[in-house]
C-alpha cells in the first residue's frame, strides 16, 4: 500500500523540551547577534550550560530545541525580540513555535484562531485531540505515536499558548501586538498573524 505521506510531509513533533523557551530564547539570541553562526550558539549554550540544565543531556537538548526554534526567526526579527517587552518576546516565540512545528501552526490557525473569529473561545483538550485525529488521516506517524506522547505534545502546546497569553482558563485570548510586532509578521507572504487569535481590522499598541 502506499503510503499517504512521504518522509518530507511528516509532521516534526520534538517540540516537548520545556515550552515557550522564552528565558533561553533571551540568553541565546544575543549570542546569534554576536556570532551569526547557530552551530557555535548551540555549542556554546550546551557547552557552557548557559541554559542552567540539570545534565549535560538536558543541555544539549534543549541547546538544540531553542536554536532550532529561533533560527526560523530572520535576523531583523531578532534584533526585534532583543530590543521587545516580556509580552512582544512571547508571542515572537509562539510565531517561531508556528513556523517551526506545522503541526502547532495548523493547530494556530485553524483551531485557535478560527475559534476566536467565530466567537466561539472556549478551548479544551478535545478540541486539540479531534484536530490531531482529523491530521492523522494524511499523517500516519500521528497514530503511531504512543498515548502518553500525545498527552504531553497536547500538554506542551497548551503551555506554550497560556505562556504566550493567548489561552486562561480555558478560554483564548485575543493577541495583543504593539505596531512594530505586527510589521515584523506582516512582512511574511502570507502573513503570520495567522497564528494569533485577533481580527485583521483589531489592532492594538502594548
């Protein structure tokens, strides 16, 4: 039987070291500024334990996680997030969590952020588990994966959307983007505002 799916389609689904990685994300970017180079970034963060991990195996992981996750970031939005607020650094890093795992992107965009519009906030674990059966369908790894693995990727990426300020007590929560933020992602074709639960015509400056 052929497959539904080729190697190249597969969803990546390492995204469950820690959650947002906003205070590695802080420690690491101004690295990348300084050296232009992620490998020695990477080096750096796990050599050195600059992340402060209880082992050198943690390190390294999640050396690896924040530089994967950061390097979808151009470098003007680097600059940018060295330079943000605490709320603008969060939801940068749930842009990069978006355009990093398609899985979290889709997910973003066609479950959060449709919800939102249709002025229907509520959001639960069913909502993300329907969303992932429906994926399964043309993404055979999803079903293969084990139950307590999907427990925590779903456990992850509801962390990461109450960290970045878009998720409390059950409900989604509007975006709130300050101008140069909402420059930053509108540069993209199409743009990533597709990520955050807010309306096209809403803008607000923080």
């Amino acid at each position: 039987m052929t497959p539904l799916t080729s190697d190249h389609d597969r969803y990546s689904l390492s995204f469950t070291s820690g959650a947002l990685l906003v205070r590695e994300a802080v420690i690491a970017t101004p690295l990348y500024l300084d050296a232009r180079d992620w490998g020695e970034v990477r080096s750096r963060l796990a050599g050195e334990n600059l992340l402060q991990a209880r082992t050198a195996s943690s390190s390294t992981r999640l050396a690896r996680e924040v530089v994967q996750r950061l390097a979808v970031l151009t470098d003007a939005e680097l600059e940018l997030f060295v330079e943000s607020s605490a709320s603008e650094r969060s939801l940068l890093m749930w842009v990069a969590a978006c355009r990093r795992y398609a899985l979290i992107g889709e997910f973003a965009e066609e479950v959060v952020r449709e919800r939102f519009l249709l002025l229907t906030p509520r959001l639960g674990y069913e909502e993300f588990d329907s969303f992932v059966n429906g994926k399964a369908l043309w993404h055979p790894e999803l079903d293969e994966l084990k139950e307590s693995t999907s427990k925590k990727l779903r456990a992850t990426v509801f962390r990461m959307l109450t960290e970045a300020d878009l998720f409390t007590n059950g409900q989604i929560q509007q975006a709130v983007l300050s101008e140069r933020v909402r420059d930053a992602l509108d540069a993209r074709e199409p743009s990533d505002v597709r990520f955050l639960p807010m309306r096209a015509t809403l803008e607000a400056a923080l």
